[in-house]
C-alpha cells in the first residue's frame, strides 16, 4: 500500500463531487487507524480529522516536507500575473517559496493527504495494468494533466 514515513490510507471510497472525483478513506499510522481523510470534490479543502496520535503525525508530516520541499508552496500567488510569468519565475529559481514551518499543522495535513492519495490512485491503476501483462507504466506530468501510458497506449488522462 502507498505510505509515506509509516502513514497511509486504508478503506478508500472513490466519490463524485461538483468538482470531480474525491475520495473518503481511513488514515492509518504504523497499521493504526488514527483518523480519516475526506476530499468531497466540493471545491474546498481535504478535510482530515486525527484522532490519536495527533503529535506523532504532524511531526512525520513536518518532517516529510522538511526533507521534501514543495515546489508548489508559492507564497503569494496573487503576485503572479500569468502561467508564463509563474514559469519565468521559476526557471530563474525566483518563486517566493514558503516551508514547512510556515504552514500550520492542517494546511500540511491536507496536502500531505492528497500525496497520498495521488499515490494510492497510481497504486491501484499500476495494479490493473499488471494483471493484463504490462510490464510497467510511465507517468508523466504535462501541463497540469497527469497521463499514465503502458506499453506505448495511454492508459488514462
């Protein structure tokens, strides 16, 4: 199963939302159930509710974007005019980029949720893709749209 410093989602439900497909799962910590994880595809925020362990977890999720920086965490995205000035931006390295001691506990939590679950999703189309004899997929990230091709074929975009 996806996990990342001990933490995963287990029981996920795939679900409809005015924006899509979200999910509603049950967060787990070194086997543990802790809590759940639910983005209802409203538009809002991925809403994660730890019920033990609520140190532990912020602290591996600290750690997790401390030794991972987010490209992404952009400080104020107001300040950017258009896609190619965001692009200029970065290029040049000059986004203003945010760490993780600048986020709170639940910002963290909710983007950390949606790595994981991006990477269950890979997980379990990588494992209907074994079962009809591919060898492997290749993901690749274009233009904010994810295309998963096996054996030369897309397989979903």
């Amino acid at each position: 199963m996806a996990t990342i410093y001990g933490i995963q989602l287990k029981a996920v439900k795939k679900t409809m939302g005015l924006e899509g497909e979200g999910f509603v799962s049950n967060l787990y910590m070194d086997g543990k159930k802790i809590g759940t994880a639910c983005d209802y595809a409203d538009g809002g925020m991925i809403y994660v509710s730890v019920q033990k362990e609520k140190e532990e977890f912020s602290k591996r999720i600290r750690q997790y974007y401390t030794n991972h920086p987010q490209e992404d965490f952009v400080k104020r995205y107001n300040d950017i005019k258009s896609p190619e000035e965001y692009i200029q931006l970065r290029e040049a390295g000059q986004l203003p980029i945010k760490n993780a001691a600048e986020f709170s506990d639940m910002e963290l939590a909710e983007d950390f949720c949606n790595e994981l679950y991006k990477m269950y999703d890979l997980e379990q189309i990588y494992k209907k893709q074994i079962k009809k004899g591919f060898l492997a997929i290749v993901t690749i990230f274009q233009g904010g749209k994810t295309n998963i091709i096996g054996n030369g074929v897309v397989i979903d975009a």
